[in-house]
C-alpha cells in the first residue's frame, strides 16, 4: 500500500514533468518565424498577429477555417 509522502513525490514528479514540458514547448514555440504571407490565400499576415502567433503559416481566416474542420485540399 503506497503512503502519503509516497504519493506526494509521485505527483510532484508529474507537476515537474508537466511544466518542463510546457516550458520547453513555449520556448521553441518563441524560436520559430512566422510566415509574412499566408499559405492558403497569399494574403499579407498582419505583423501583429505573427507576433502574437511564433511560427504562424496561416492569417486568422484561414486558421479559423482550418479550426472549424475545413479542408483546403479536395
């Protein structure tokens, strides 16, 4: 039968994990350039959004259209 503290340390292992993971995630996300023009429609992306968005390839309405399911390619 696993005690306490035993049960503590495993989820305080977890939590470490979890944030490395997270951290790691966000600081490679941070490295990466973002398109000036979208893949889809070749529309300018605004400078604010490649900003917002690190590695952006899509503007917000093909992103948007790409979140709601749909396709690009038949």
């Amino acid at each position: 039968m696993t005690d306490d503290a035993e049960r503590a340390a495993e989820y305080e292992a977890l939590e470490r994990s979890s944030a490395i993971t997270q951290s790691t995630r966000s600081m490679r996300k941070r490295s990466l350039v973002s398109l000036t023009h979208c893949l889809e429609c070749g529309e300018k992306i605004p400078e604010k959004r490649r900003q917002a968005e690190p590695g952006c390839e899509l503007c917000v309405k093909c992103k948007s259209w790409e979140e709601k399911g749909g396709s690009f390619w038949p």
